[in-house]
C-alpha cells in the first residue's frame, strides 16, 4: 500500500510545477537547504535559480497550505529570510489569502504575495 503524501508537500510540488512551466529554462528546487548569511541553515519551499545574461537570479517562495491567510508576522519572518539567503526576490504562496497588513508590509519590502488554485483538482 503507497503512503500518500500530505497535502502540504502537494501543495509545494504544484507551485514548483508552475515555476517550470513558466521558467523551463530555470533550476527549480524543492526543500532546498541554503546556508545564509547568518551562518544558519535555512529551509526554502521552492528556490528558483535562472542565468540572464551576466546575471544570476535567485528567487525563493514559501508555500502556506493553510486555512488562515498568512498575516503580517509570516511576512515579517519571510522578509529575514530572503535578506539572509541573499535572494534577488522573494513570494509567498497561499491558498487562503493574505490579511490587509500582511499585503502592506509585503507591498513595503518587494514581497509578492501569490494565491495557486489547482484548476483540475479542486481539493
């Protein structure tokens, strides 16, 4: 008997399948373990790695299968996270939404804030 993987991780693989439809070209990595500036290891959902040109682009995005929308603190910690990994940008993911000060502070520190809705498998 397969053990069915949790929704979540689902949730995680199909951002990163749409990461590749819109960027075959990049490298796109699932749990993907970076080391930041503070020396940490740190744990990033979905890493988005693309060569344009002469530059190196490094996206990361953070994926909320929840039933809250994310609020202002989650974009807080996200907002650490993507100065200390030394990311070009940063998004967050969630299929609930995103409170009015969370879309602010988003809106404040270059966050883009993303809802995913699977249209084949409405779950």
């Amino acid at each position: 008997m397969a053990i069915e993987r949790p929704k979540w991780k689902k949730f995680e693989e199909f951002v990163a399948s749409i990461q590749k439809q819109l960027t075959p070209q990049a490298v796109i990595n699932l749990n993907d373990k970076i080391i930041g500036k503070s020396g940490v290891e740190r744990q990033i959902d979905v890493s988005v790695k693309y060569n344009l040109g002469q530059f190196n682009i490094f996206v990361i995005m953070d994926c909320k299968d929840w039933k809250k929308p994310v609020d202002i603190n989650d974009v807080g910690a996200f907002c650490d996270q993507v100065e200390d990994v030394g990311a070009n940008k940063g998004a967050i993911v969630c299929n609930a939404g995103f409170t009015e000060g969370a879309i602010k502070r988003a809106q404040e520190k270059g966050i883009d804030l993303l809802r995913a809705v699977d249209a084949e498998n409405m779950d």
